[in-house]
C-alpha cells in the first residue's frame, strides 16, 4: 500500500496538486514508519518527496526539514557515490538558493 500511495502522490505532484499529493505522500511515509528499519532508503525516499512538496508550496523550512531527514537515511543506508544522496543534496542547495542564500546553495551539491 505504501508503494500504492506512493505512486498516486507522484501522479499529483506531476499535476502540481500538491496539498493533494502531500497527503498520499504521507499516507505512504506513515505505513513505512510503521513497517520498514528506521533507516530503510525507501523512508528517505518519502522524506525527500515530501521535501519537494513543501518546496513547491513555499514552505522552505519544511522542505529543508525533510531533506535533512532524507540525507541523514541516505548516508547510513546506500554507498556513498549514491545517486540518491546526491539528489538530496541539489534539492537542498536549491532551498539556499531560493532563499538567496548563495554561499551555502554552492557549497552543498559539491559535497555530492
């Protein structure tokens, strides 16, 4: 089901619905809590669509949030030359870089 709701929310975010995509986005992160490791990639995979979400809104500081939770998943559970990993760091300095925070959007998709 997880992978389910998923897929719907991916389907919203495409058609930029995106209060409606965060819904399906957290139904699916709420079953993965509940069922998979703590630090199962596919948690971090939630976290960072539920990122994107927020980004999306304007919700800065709750994409930030998300991404953070995403990448620290991420590092604890795939190689470090991930592609994954490296999405997230991008998605973050794009944060910094809508917040005209140039300094920190620059340095983050280095660290990649």
């Amino acid at each position: 089901m997880a992978m389910f709701y998923n897929n719907i929310g991916i389907i919203y975010d495409e058609e930029k619905k995106y209060f409606e995509a965060l819904d399906f986005y957290e139904k699916s992160l709420d079953i993965q809590e509940k069922h998979l490791p703590a630090d199962h990639p596919d948690l971090g995979t939630s976290y960072n669509n539920i990122g994107i979400v927020h980004d999306c809104l304007g919700h800065s500081d709750l994409a930030l949030d998300h991404y953070n939770r995403s990448l620290k998943i991420k590092l604890k559970s795939l190689p470090a030359q991930h592609p994954d990993i490296a999405d997230t760091y991008v998605n973050i300095g794009l944060v910094y870089e809508d917040k005209d925070e140039l300094e920190v959007a620059l340095i983050l998709p280095q660290n990649a």
